[in-house]
C-alpha cells in the first residue's frame, strides 16, 4: 500500500512538473508568456485527486480538457482515477466533428472508454447513462459567448445531475474573452440551439461562474445542481489568456478566439466569415462585394472544418482581419459592431443581406443578435452610438446579477 501511495504521490509530482513545463500546441501564441502564471483547475490535482479517489467518475470532455499538454481523461486515469464514461459535447471527445455536425456514440480507441455524444441522440445524459457513476466532471475551455454551445451543453448535464442526485465537479477554466460584457441581451422569441440563456452576446464568465449563475437563477428546472468547483489560480477577469488548444476546428488562433464576438453575427448575413478556408472568424467577404473591396478569398470544402461553406468555390472580396489589432477591441470594451454597419452599406442588393428562414420567418441574423432590433437598426441607419445607447439597460440589469456569481474579481 506504501508503496502504491508512493507511486501516485511521484506521479502528481511530475503531472504538476509537466505542466509548468509544457510547450503550447496551440498554433498562435504571441502572448502565452503572460500567461504563465494563471493554473486552470485541471492542472491542480493536489486540490481533487484524493477526493476522487473510489469513486466512479464520469467526464464531460473534449480536446481542451487538458492537464498540463495531456488530455485530462489520460492524466487522470495514469493517476488511478475510474473514469469509466465520457460524454462529448458539440464537435465531438477529439474535437474534429464539424460546425453542427451530429456527433454519433463510439468506444475511445486509446482508452477503450465509451464516449457518448451529447450532440447526437441526446443533449443531456440520460438516467440509464448515468445509473453507474458517482460524480461527473464537466472540464471544457469555453470562449464567452452566448452563440457558443459549451454553456448550452453546461446546463443540460446540470439539469441531468440534479435530476439523477450526482455532484459535479468543474474544472474551472479563464476565459479568453473575460472583460467583455456586450451585445443585445436574448428575447425569449429568439432563443434556438445557438442561444437559450437570456444573457448579452458576451457574457464574461468562467464556466464555473456560469453554472453557480445557472443554479442561482432558476434555470435549472429540476432543482439545484451539487457543484464542487476547483477554481482557477492566479486570474482575474481583466488577464489575457491564450489557450494552448483550439477550442473547436474554426477557431484555429488566437485572433479568431478574440474576433470570434465581433464576427459570428456575420453567419447570419450573406457575408461569409472564413469558413472554408484556414482563416475562419479572421476575414470576412462575399461575392456581391467585387469592385468595392481589394482583398479577396475562395471558400472551398474542408473536412472536419466546414464541408458546406457559404459562397463555396466563389470568390469572395471583403476585409481581412487577420493583422488586426485586437487590443482594440480590449481598449474598448466591446464588440466591433462598425464592421457589420459597414458591409450592410456596402453590400449592393440589401434586401438579400440579411436571409429569412423561409420555415420560421425569422432572420438567422436575430437568433446570433438575440433581438430582431438590431437587424432593424443597421437597416434604418441608425448611429452607432444610439444602437450600443438601446443595449444599456439590459447590459446594466446583466452585470450587477453576474456580480452575484463571481469567482474571481474583474480585475
């Protein structure tokens, strides 16, 4: 038995060693040297792994579940923990499943773990799936933005775990858009699967921040989730992070993460925002713009990134962003609305500009917006400066219920 204890204690030391020492894999890196200091939850054993310790445990993961540059289901069952699930939210457990594709059930080859989708069958684990655990972990790298589905994803497994009387345990991580609070906040006539939450676009919250604002709210239906957060070390909301693995296939840099606020609007227009090209959420162009733009681009097909691009094979002309100067937008504040002012007052045939989903007769555009008035607004022209003026109030009413839930101070 002594000698086992040994082993493990030896074993986290070196696990606590590699990560101080290990290299980013992330392929844009200009400021990882500030981020050095900032330990994710993950990467703090000492604070779980004996807690952990003869129970069954399930993961909700994907390829930014890491400890130190290991994927934290490998670490932890190196270190004896019984993982004995794991569930995969959208784009898959590996993290190469396309833009909304359906993610299917598999056996982990590596592991032998069963992996089940959570963008598939079902969006929340199911009583059955869950019958033979004793606590989950829901250990994801989210980006701050309401569109972005890992926070969807946070509160169906809350939903399932309070339902089935299982703790979770979250691996708090920083978010890498953590000073921004901007944008419409959600109407409930716009929520979809890309929005359900009646929060702003950007919401500057961890993960763990999110789900005690989840539980405080109400938005759990079946009562309070059990949570055991492991915070985050060394962070502040105010602190760039640069993650050291790309969140999900079309945000391949650092600079698409920060743009990525500014910019996925844009899948609700006819502008193509870099999908189909090595360059997603960093350039921005569509056909009908030849003649009023330079800079030009062909979306093609590219597995495991996006197959049915908008514009594919087309040649599109707008405005590259990728030498953009992104401590702009933390300058400012906010999100880059100018941008969308500007392509709708060049764009030639504005009545295609904003599509209609001939189903529903809402414009795609309002679901990313959450609102149909800022649409309204670009179309009639209104200023800047009096669009951002209509956001106040509900951005006001949003931080002081956020200030409730915060882990960690705003600078």
């Amino acid at each position: 038995m002594k000698k086992f204890l040994s082993s493990g204690i030896l074993l986290l030391l070196l696990l606590e060693c590699s990560f101080l020492q290990a290299k980013p894999r992330f392929s844009d890196q200009p400021n990882a040297a500030k981020t050095k200091s900032i330990q994710t939850g993950a990467d703090q054993t000492s604070k779980y792994l004996a807690y952990l310790k003869g129970k069954r445990v399930a993961m909700v993961a994907n390829q930014t579940s890491i400890i130190g540059n290991k994927l934290s289901v490998d670490s932890l069952l190196s270190l004896g923990v019984n993982i004995v699930k794991v569930f995969g939210p959208e784009h898959g457990f590996r993290g190469n499943a396309s833009n909304g594709a359906r993610v299917g059930d598999e056996v982990d080859e590596k592991t032998g773990i069963p992996i089940i989708s959570l963008y598939g069958r079902n969006e929340k684990p199911t009583a059955k799936q869950l019958a033979d655990v004793d606590l989950v972990i829901f250990d994801i790298q989210d980006v701050g933005c309401r569109f972005y589905t890992n926070i969807n994803t946070l509160e169906y497994v809350m939903e399932a775990c309070a339902e089935n009387n299982k703790e979770l345990m979250i691996f708090d991580r920083p978010n890498p858009n953590g000073y921004l609070i901007d944008g419409p906040v959600l109407e409930d006539k716009y929520k979809s699967g890309i929005g359900i939450h009646n929060i702003p676009m950007t919401h500057a919250m961890t993960i763990g921040e999110f789900a005690q604002m989840l539980n405080g709210e109400g938005y759990i239906e079946s009562g309070k989730c059990r949570l055991n957060i492991v915070k985050i070390g060394n962070y502040n909301h105010s602190m760039e992070y640069d993650l050291p693995v790309k969140p999900s296939p079309n945000l391949n840099t650092q600079q698409s993460i920060v743009l990525y606020p500014s910019l996925c609007w844009f899948e609700g227009t006819i502008i193509n925002e870099g999908r189909g090209t090595q360059s997603p959420f960093a350039i921005l162009g569509a056909p009908g713009l030849k003649g009023r733009y330079e800079f030009s681009y062909k979306p093609v097909a590219i597995p495991g990134m996006s197959e049915f691009p908008q514009h594919k094979d087309k040649v599109c002309y707008g405005i590259d962003l990728r030498n953009y100067d992104t401590n702009l937008l933390r300058k400012s504040g906010q999100v880059n609305l100018g941008w969308l002012i500007e392509l709708y007052n060049a764009y030639p045939e504005k009545d295609k500009f904003f599509p209609v989903n001939p189903n529903t007769g809402i414009a795609t555009f309002d679901l990313r917006s959450g609102n149909a008035s800022l649409r309204e607004q670009v179309i009639a022209g209104v200023p800047e400066a009096e669009i951002r003026k209509s956001w106040e109030p509900g951005l006001k009413a949003f931080r002081a219920l956020r200030a409730k839930y915060l882990l960690y101070p705003d600078k």
